[in-house]
C-alpha cells in the first residue's frame, strides 16, 4: 500500500456505498459447538460449498454505485492415510459494474513474516486489484515424512508437509480507466496468473509452524521486492 502522502483530498469526495448481500453454505453432515453467542465448525467429511451474491444499489445512503458480484469455492480436508491429509480450496469470482478500486476484488497479500494461510504471503497488500479472478489453494501434511529417518528429528516429533496457492486474475477495461491515476499505485495480472508455492516444519515445539514460500508467477518482479524467496513463522495449535 502506497503512504498517505500518496493521496490528496483536494477536489474529492467521500465514496459511499449500500450493499445487500446473501450468504449460502452447503456442508453435509457438518458438526458444530454452540454457545450462548457463538457457534463454531468442526468441519464434516464431505466438501463444503460456498455461495455469496451481492447487490450494490445506487440511490440510497448516498450511494452512487450500481453493481453485482458472485463469488463461490468448494473446499475440504482429505485423509489419505497413510499420506497423511490433503486439504484444498477452488473459487471464484465476478464482478459487474465499473467501480473504484475499494470496490473491487483486492488481492491478499502479506507484509510481515507471519505466515497467513488466507493470503499470498510473497505478494505486497494491495499490490493487485481485479474484478474477476478464479484460484486454487492445496496443502499436503505429509506428517513425520523424512523426519522419521533421523534420530533427532522422530523424536522432536516435526511434521512436513507442502502447499501451492495460484490464482487467475483480470480487471476489465472500465476499471482499468477509472482505476489508472496519473500514479498508478495498483496492478492487475491482466489474464495472467500468480502462483506461489512452499514447504516447511510444523510441530516445533507442539506450537511452531515454519514456512519457505517461492514466488513462482508473474516475472518479472515488482520494484519494491528484491527477492521470490521468504522464511515465515506462526502459531499452530493441534489437538
């Protein structure tokens, strides 16, 4: 994100929106804990699909724009014993309308060295702006894998495993015009895709996750990122 002297208020104006939205969700079999106030998923052993339309309607609240998307994703955790699991992510989405860039989809990036499994963790936070776009993320937890071939390593009991996240991106001519100040701050992938991939320890510690992510797709790399490579930490609990 570019600093806040990179913007100006002269000569704007506040962007007001009103959004209606509907959320669907179909997990079979799924299983939850409820309390008084919230409720929390336990997963089910089947897919989950995911189903969100939105309706942006000018005229009220001051609202000036008139606009529809549809985003979907199906995912689930796979046992393949004796593999250990495999847990992935499809979606995608469409925006309709001509909207400016707060509107739109904003890629996820990360800025820190603490591992989001939500973002691309090698791709700058509002580096890419899109209004369609289609991905898919995978992880494979191999369990103890080649640790178990050292002595040191089966007992500290660490776990390997791999993952990729790619994803298609574009932005259609109407949002590129209106989004392309005179200093353009975002990107769009323009029909290319962005892809990372990475491996890593986990149960360091019974806590301890670490991540080494590649930043595959696109080249070549923007100006403020000297390096496709980077180490990330985090916490991960297992029960």
């Amino acid at each position: 994100m570019p600093s806040l002297s990179a913007f100006s208020d002269k000569g704007s104006n506040a962007l007001q929106n009103f959004e209606v939205a509907l959320k669907l969700r179909f997990a079979y079999l799924e299983k939850f804990i409820e309390t008084n106030y919230f409720r929390y998923s336990l997963g089910s052993k089947y897919p989950a699909v995911d189903l969100v339309l939105a309706k942006g309607i000018s005229g009220i609240a001051n609202s000036a724009n008139n606009y529809t998307k549809i985003t979907a994703s199906i995912s689930d955790v796979m046992k393949i014993a004796p593999l250990g699991s495999l847990s992935y992510k499809i979606y995608a989405g469409k925006i309709k309308g001509t909207l400016p860039y707060p509107f739109l989809e904003i890629l996820p990036g990360n800025d820190i060295y603490y591992y989001n499994k939500s973002s691309f963790n090698l791709m700058s936070r509002f580096e890419y702006i899109c209004d369609q776009y289609a991905g898919i993320n995978v992880e494979h937890s191999i369990g103890s894998g080649l640790f178990r071939f050292l002595g040191i390593t089966r007992k500290l009991k660490w776990r390997q495993f791999w993952n990729a996240k790619t994803l298609y991106g574009d932005l259609s001519v109407a949002n590129k015009k209106l989004n392309n100040s005179p200093t353009p701050f975002f990107k769009d992938l323009d029909g290319k895709v962005y892809a990372e991939i990475g491996t890593g320890i986990d149960n360091i510690f019974k806590v301890f996750r670490v991540d080494f992510v590649w930043r595959v797709m696109p080249t070549p790399l923007p100006e403020n990122r000297s390096s496709r490579f980077g180490i990330f930490g985090s916490f991960q609990f297992q029960f």
